[in-house]
C-alpha cells in the first residue's frame, strides 16, 4: 500500500481559512480525481469520486475491512483500491497561498491505483472579513467583484509519503521527515 497526500496552493484574496464546506474531514464531500493504474499504467478517462461517507466492503481478495472506493482498470482488468484517512489535513490560509506552499487536506491510502489530476469539485468554505462565504471552485477559480473576494491560480498534487503507516488500527505519522 501506497499512501498520497493531497495538497492544494492558490492565491486567496480577502479570505482565509480555504477547505471543503464542511471541515478538512467533512464526511460528504466529493474528491474528484483521475486514478492512474499501477500494473499497466493506464490513467482513467472519467473523474473518480471519493467520500468519506461511503464505504464499500474490500475485495475477498485483500481480506476483511472496507474501503471508499473499489475501481477495475478498464485495461487490465486487475482491481484496486482507495481508502480515505482524515484527520491530518488543516485549510489553506493567506499566507500559505501568498507563499506558494502547499497545504496538506487529505491522505488517500492506495493499494494498485495512484491518484492524478485533482478536480476542485462540490462547495468549499472560506472566511471573508464579514462573514463565512460557500465557494463553487468547480471552474478552478472564484470572483466575487461585490465582496472583494478572488480564489485564483488553485494547484493541487498528489505527494508520496514515506513516513505514514499503519500499526494495528491506528495511523502513525512523522512529520519531521515530510513536513507539514
């Protein structure tokens, strides 16, 4: 099993704060993402989509447990499969953006497929001076001329981590080597 983090950069503009609308571990929200097999190396033509709400049983093969997503290579035919871990990730704020660093939101741990090509689909949340805003960053950016608010340049890639495992039923991280 692989693990890949999911992590986001973009320019904010009179917001802060940037996650999925319900929290970086909102349950119901979608991650849209392109799934690269790692037998034949055959990338998915759709978008793939994710939550952490809906589980489905793990192939017999694998054993006993369940994962998000169970996907077969239309290529190959060999099956794969997606489990989402929450409860590392944290929103992108101003200064992260300004920067140009990345921010981790999700860990997606993989067994035969790899995630590409991240889609920034369903309604995300970010807190303007005045008030708590719901953002469509369907299109890849957000303009609102009243508010004086700008999502713009949203980057998002998939990072190999070396140093997350599992031990028993836990999740073990250490961020010294990674970084945040």
């Amino acid at each position: 099993m692989v693990y890949f983090a999911l992590k986001i950069t973009g320019n904010l503009t009179g917001v802060d704060n940037l996650q999925p609308r319900g929290g970086v571990d909102d349950p119901d929200h979608p991650y849209l993402f392109k799934l690269h097999c790692e037998n034949c190396g055959e990338v998915s033509r759709r978008h793939s989509c994710v939550m952490l709400s809906e589980e489905v049983p793990l192939p017999s093969v694998y054993g006993k447990g369940s994962v998000n997503l169970v996907q077969k290579c239309k290529l190959c035919d060999r099956v794969g499969t997606v489990k989402m871990i929450s409860g590392f990730g944290k929103p992108l704020n101003h200064s992260s953006g300004e920067c140009g660093r990345y921010v981790r939101i999700m860990i997606f741990e993989c067994h035969g497929l790899a995630p590409v090509e991240f889609s920034f689909g369903g309604v995300w949340k970010a807190q303007s001076r005045k008030k708590l805003l719901e953002i469509d960053l369907s299109m890849g950016e957000f303009n609102d001329f009243n508010e004086r608010v700008h999502v713009t340049d949203l980057k998002a890639k998939f990072e190999t981590m070396r140093t997350f495992g599992r031990y028993g039923d836990r999740y073990l991280y250490s961020p010294r080597i990674d970084g945040w």
